[in-house]
DNA sequence: CCGCATCCCTTTGGATACTG
DNA sequence: CAGTATCCAAAGGGATGCGG
C-alpha cells in the first residue's frame, strides 16, 4: 500500500544542508565527481564499491533534484549519460573539505580512509 | 528481542564528520548549547520543541560517547544534571555555521528559521 | 528530575530481477 | 547502457509509561 509522504517539517538552513549532503553515499558522489569532474553512470557506479543501481539512481536523483548534479544524455550508438557537478555543487565541496580535516583531526583510528574507492576523499587534503 | 548493532561500515573522516553531527537532532542540540553554554536537562528539552525524552535522552548519550557534549551530575536535593559543550563540541560550531552560510544562498524559500526553538540557528549569522 | 523500556511506525538503504 | 520494479531488512525516530 502506497502511503504519501509525510509533509516534512519545516527545517533551518542549517537542517537544509545538512540532507543536501548528508545522506550515506551523497558525500561520496560529490567528491568523486569534483575529482573526476564528468562520469558516465557505470564508471560512477564503479568508483563507489558496493553501491547498487537501485540506490545510486535514487541519490542521482535527490542530487539532482537539489541541483547538485548536472545530468546529459547522448542519444547515440550506445546511448550513455554523463553526470558532474554544478555550480551549486561544486560550492559544496569546500564545506566538505572542512568537515574533512575537522574528522582527520579527532578520527584518529581512521584518519586514512582504508576503502579504496574513497581515497577520494584524498581530494580534500590534497593541494 | 534485542538485535545487536551490525559491524559498522569503515568510514573515511568525512563520513565521520557527517555521523556526528549530521542526526536529526544533533546540530539542534549543538547549536543551543553552544548559545547557552549550559542548560539542565529539562530546560534544554524545553528548547527543542516536539522531542521526546527517549530521543534526546538516546541522543544524548551518542554525543556523550562522540565527546561532544560534557555531562554533569548534581546529587542534590533535587538532583539534576546539566550539559555543555566540550572542546571538541565546541570546534564543530564554524562548521556548522558554514554549513548555515552556505544553505542561506541557496535555500531561498525558507532563510530565515521559522521554528522559534530554531532561532538558535541565528547563533550562526550573529556576530 | 532525569531518563530508560517497550512497542511501533516511518524512512532509508539494499538485493534481485528485469526493461527501453 | 542506464536505469526501474519489487520486495525486504534495518535503523531512526516517536509515544507512552515506568523507575532510580
């Protein structure tokens, strides 16, 4: 049974942000798309590990509805989409960036990432 | 019947970062103590409308165990407890003002907070 | 006064199979 | 190639009531 969704309380811009990129692997798209600036779909799927279509089409699709991502479909032989980043998203990445090294200095156990696909997150101290 | 909590994903510091303060609550919480400092358990429920003492209390503890917030009991009669932020609690507030800034452009429809317990958020652009 | 126990609902994330 | 459809599991959040 389909139930409609609940009408979402009203949130500060803080609370906004926050689930503009906040959920589980929205973080992730938005660095590797800064580091890698266009993907197709399936290179995209990919460089995050363990990520199914079913779950990395539904975030593409909330990113894209918040204007984070850009999405450009070629219709040629074989057809293929290509995703980056937009304006709005790519003024993201500084905060990301922040909340990056404030972690590295408190995560101790962790401070390198040990998942290969995100060694992406290299983005963030690099240069 | 009690489930134990699965093996958590490793996460890079990012994530991390996204897990401590990215909850429904928690920047909630982080924002009106670091505007108060110090607040007793009912008085800083009393701030956050709509929350039920299983939830702050359960999100309580998460901020405790992250070292965000300090916890101090008074056996006196009455007894009563009060919280504030640590050092480290303390740090993530420019984060999250970024974060407040950065949302501010872009969220247009709804800048201003219009949950009076939400006005702390005003914490982010005073000064 | 503070906060846990219990039970329940909603939301989110995921596995598998399948299609324009 | 780039997804959708379906079904399901898990986690988060919440209401209510009790206990130290």
């Amino acid at each position: 049974m389909y139930k409609p969704k609940l009408e979402k309380d009203i949130r500060c811009p803080l609370e906004y942000g926050l689930e503009i990129f906040g959920g589980k692997w929205k973080s992730r798209i938005i660095c590797v798309l800064a580091e890698k600036k266009t993907l197709r779909y399936s290179v995209l799927r990919g460089e995050m590990s363990n990520i199914t279509d079913a779950v990395l089409a539904a975030t593409l699709k909330e990113l894209l509805a918040d204007g984070i991502v850009f999405r450009q479909q070629f219709n040629e032989i074989p057809p293929h989409v290509e995703y980056s980043l937009t304006d709005k998203g790519k003024s993201v990445v500084p905060i990301l960036q922040s909340i990056c090294q404030w972690a590295g200095i408190y995560h101790h156990e962790n401070t390198e990432c040990s998942l290969p696909q995100c060694q992406k997150c290299d983005y963030h101290s690099k240069k």
